[in-house]
C-alpha cells in the first residue's frame, strides 16, 4: 500500500512562493528547503513571518484547499503536491494543528483515532490493529471511550496526535501545538513528539515558539520572517546568530546564560539548549577551572 | 428554558442494557413509540406508554439528566394545558387538554431515552445503514457535535459585548432584539473561520477520499436486540387490541369527566 518513494529528501521545497488569492503580498517568498527523513526540524518566528502557510504546503492543502497563486514546487518523497490532493498524502504527511476543539470530531478517543482509517476506507481488522497500537503507544488506553472535547487541553492535543499517527504518517507536521496548553502539558507534548520522532523514526516538522522546550531535541532550526528563510542549521548554531537576536525570539534561558558566562571569560565547551545540558557544562568547567582558582 | 433543556437529549455514557443495543433497533424503539403515543389521544394508555418510558429511565440510570429535561419543559408543558383548556377543541376540554400535556411530555421522554443512550455517530451509522448518504449523515453528526462548542463561543461574546458596555437586559422589546446584532455577527464571522479550520483538519485526516469508507464497528443484530425488538412489537400491538377489544377498551378509552358539567 505505499507509495513506492523516488526520493532521497523527506521533503524538497524548491523556489517557492504563495500568495493567497485577495492579497497583494506574498506569504512565502522563494523558500528553498532540503528535509531528510528522520530530521526534527523546528520552524520559529514571528507572527505573520509564513510558519503557518508553509505548513500548510506540505501536505497540499496549499494550493488545492486554500486558493491563492503558488510558484515552484514542493516535493514529499520525490512525489509533487501539485498532483497529488491533500486526502491523497494524508498517509504520508499527518498534520497536528493548533486549536485541538477544530481537529477532533468524534464522541470517543477510540472513534476519534479510527476515523482517519475509516475515511481511507482500510479494513477493519486493520483498523483496529491501528487503533489498539495508537492506543498503547500513547497511554490513552483508560481514555478510550471518554469523549475527546471533555478531556485536558494536553490531552486533547495527544489525542490529535494519536489519531494522526495511527495513519503511519512518514512525516509529522505541527502548526503550534503547544500554544493553547499550560507549561506542564507543552512539556509532556512535545517530550511525545520526541517520541514520535526517535522510536518511529518520524520525520517531525514543528512550528513553536515555545523553544526553551522545542530545542532540546531538535536535529535542525529555520527561523522565518516575512515568508523568507532567514537562517536554517544546526539550533545550536542559528540559536546564538545575530539574525536569533535581531528577531525577537524567545531565545532560552540557558543560551542567555551561556552567552553571559562567555562574556566574563567563561566559555562552555558547547552551547546548551536544555538545563541538564547546561549543568553538564558547568560542571565540566568548574573541573578544570578549580584548580586554577583554588591555586 | 435555558440551556439545561438540552441535558437530557445530550449523550451520557452509563454502559446500561440500552447503550448496547444496535442503533437501528433503537431507532426503531423510537419510531414505534413516537408513532403509539401519536396514535392515542386518551390519558389511560398514554400514561402507561409515559410509564413504561419512566421504567426504562430508571432502569438505565439516566434519571438526573432526564428529569433536569423534564423539569425544564414543566413550563411549556402548563402553557399546553391551559391553552388546550381554555381555547381547546370543542367538548371534553380537560380531558383534551391532560391528554395533549401527556403525551407532549411522553414524547419528550422517548426522544431524551434515545438521545441520551445514543451517541451521534451511533445514530449516523444507523442512519447509513438505512440507505442515508454519509454526506448528509456526517454533516448531522457534525451538527450535534458542535452544538456545545456554538454555545461556548457564543457565552464568551456575550461576556465579551457586555463588558464593552452593551446592555442586554435594557430596554423594550425591539431594542433588545437590536441588541442582538453585535452578538450574531461576530459569532457567525467566528464560526465561518472556525468551519474552515474544521475542514482543513477533516481534509487532512483523509477526508472526502474516493474509496468506500470503512467502519471500526461493526453492527450486528445481538440476542439482546432481537428480544427487545419482539416486546416493543408485542407490546405496542397489545396496546393497541387492549383499545379495540373488550374487556379493556372501556378502560382505555376513558374519558375524563367535564371541569363545568
């Protein structure tokens, strides 16, 4: 049943533009992108800066739901978006969106993951074979037959992502998941799509602007602004650039504290992107500084 | 009549016999029991047909959700009695009046059973397995599901509205209305943006693909249904011969006696 894959690139986006159809300026301004399989890729910037519109190209609903003027191409596994509609590259491309109340339609957990399946129109055996591992995989067993609308926000949003995994997507886009949710619950979320993302092997795809929590795991930072690619790289690297610092992003705490000990003559040996990276460091200093301050 | 009206045609999930019976029996429980209470026009065998409602109620656990839906059109259902009592139909008008009454509420509680231990789905697969197209059984169940959602949304601008100064309660009865205006719109702007975004996500789980769709569950006629299909039949048909026949008909078709002889 899969699509027989001609390309070495997960996702390859050349020289595209869009405009949406009423609007004068466009949206996404000759992107360029090259996205292997199995890369955690996280996309941060502004508001209004195309995150959104670019996510929306992956899986082709730019340009066959939303209309509007595209130039270029995108290209999922060597296969255009041009040709292929949004339904068709559903078991390819799965996409989380923000507001989880828009994305779950059923009265329960169990319906809610089938659905997808159904709509496919797979077996039933499969289906439930889907169901019971979407099921396991995300601890919603003992949620199986509450109504998702009357769960948790954090739940909700693992619902949504349950039901879009049991499609065995190869890659997982996600518009800002995280924004509608209290702290604790954006951790355990995107502790999840880590999840996804080493155990299945899933390309991941992730709009955020939450980074102190987003950059632990990412492979891969682009930061946008004004439908361009600004700077693309390792997060470490694009994380400390002056483009980081001119575009107002939150930058995370533990990179402030990196570039302040810089400044006072201390330098890590690498930049941190999470806390337990920076006690590391830390530590690691203090060794071989100690005896220099004791002497 | 607020919202609370509603309580009791909303899906509770209690896990009694009723809830694991096929949709399509239930529906035909339904259709059944709206027809007989339609039927009769006597306070005798419509109390029994609201009595056999209330056992079912009780049975299932259901009772709380049901009676806050009964309590709720107690209201509407004195306006019934009155107005059939004062303006009703030539000849007997009390008579008239407690059997209208009676068999408003006996329809309230057959159609609370069913929505009550009916989830939307179960109701638009059942609808599907009678030949409905899924288009129009889906935008059905769309419609149930986001009736909770509409009335959020529309609580949260009318918090919005009012603390931006708009006096609801002030004055007469066209102004109110006018007051209304700033309320519809933004809400039918909200949930426009709110049906693109539904679809976008509908489209991207795999939605409105060619291929016949498939179902998890599987319907299929249980011991239990069949039995339950056989007492509706029997007792309905019992009903109405105990009408027809002596020795009951004369209790069936009691009449009761004149307010003003």
């Amino acid at each position: 049943m899969r699509t027989v894959l001609k390309s070495n690139y997960a996702i390859e986006v050349i020289n595209l533009s869009f405009k949406y159809e009423g609007t004068e300026e466009y949206a996404l301004n000759n992107v360029n992108l090259r996205i292997k399989e199995g890369e955690y890729v996280v996309i941060t910037g502004p508001s209004g800066s195309g995150k959104s519109t670019l996510c929306r190209t992956l899986n082709g609903l730019i340009p066959h739901f939303y209309r509007g003027h595209m130039e270029g191409d995108i290209r999922i596994f060597g296969i255009s978006t041009r040709a292929k509609r949004t339904h068709e590259l559903a078991r390819l491309v799965g996409m989380v969106f923000q507001e989880s109340e828009n994305q779950l339609f059923l009265s329960s957990v169990e319906r809610e993951i089938a659905f997808g399946l159904e709509n496919l129109g797979l077996p039933r055996d499969y289906i439930r074979k889907r169901v019971k591992w979407a099921l396991r995989n995300f601890k919603l067993e003992g949620l199986k037959d509450k109504a998702p609308y009357e769960l948790s926000g954090g739940q909700q949003q693992k619902v949504a992502i349950a039901s879009v995994m049991a499609m065995s997507p190869r890659i997982l886009v996600l518009d800002e998941p995280t924004s509608n949710l209290d702290p604790l619950s954006a951790f355990e979320i995107i502790a999840l799509i880590h999840q996804v993302n080493k155990a299945m092997g899933v390309t991941v795809i992730l709009v955020e602007h939450r980074l102190e929590l987003a950059l632990k795991y990412a492979t891969r930072l682009i930061l946008m602004k004004e439908g361009r690619v600004i700077t693309d790289g390792d997060p470490r690297e694009v994380i400390t650039s002056k483009e980081a610092r001119s575009l107002g992003i939150g930058i995370p705490k533990v990179v402030e504290v990196y570039k302040r000990l810089k400044e006072e003559g201390i330098e890590l040996p690498r930049i941190p992107l999470s806390s337990e990276e920076l006690a590391l460091g830390v530590r690691g200093c203090l060794a071989t500084y100690g005896s220099s301050y004791r002497g | 009549m607020s919202i609370r009206v509603f309580e009791g045609f909303k899906f509770k999930p209690k896990g009694t016999y009723f809830y694991k019976l096929d949709p399509r029996v239930k529906m035909s429980f339904l259709i059944v029991y709206s027809i007989l209470t339609l039927y009769f026009s006597t306070v005798v065998p419509l109390s029994i047909l609201f009595l056999f409602s209330v056992v079912i109620v009780v049975s299932n656990r259901v009772a709380k959700e049901w009676g806050r839906t009964l309590r709720a059109v107690a209201l509407l259902s004195l306006v019934i009695f009155s107005f059939n009592l004062l303006f009703g139909a030539k000849g007997n008008k009390l008579n008239y009046a407690s059997s209208m009454t009676l068999r408003f509420l006996t329809l309230t509680s057959f159609f609370s059973i069913f929505f009550l231990t009916t989830t939307p789905e179960e109701l638009s697969e059942a609808l599907l397995l009678i030949g409905i197209p899924y288009e129009y059984t889906f935008m059905f169940m769309m419609a149930m599901r986001f009736i909770p959602t509409l009335a959020r949304d529309f609580q949260t601008i009318i918090d919005a509205q009012r603390s931006r100064g708009l006096e609801l309660e002030k004055g007469n009865f066209v102004q109110r209305a006018r007051k209304l205006l700033p309320l519809l719109i933004p809400l039918i702007v909200l949930e426009i943006r709110r049906s693109v975004l539904i679809a976008e996500a509908l489209e991207a789980r795999g939605f409105g693909t060619s291929a016949k769709r498939s179902t998890l569950k599987e319907y299929r006629l249980s011991k239990v249904d069949l039995y339950l299909l056989f007492l509706t039949i029997t007792f309905a048909t019992s009903l109405i011969l105990s009408s027809k026949l002596p020795p009951y008909s004369e209790i069936m078709n009691y009449r009761l006696p004149e307010l003003v002889p």
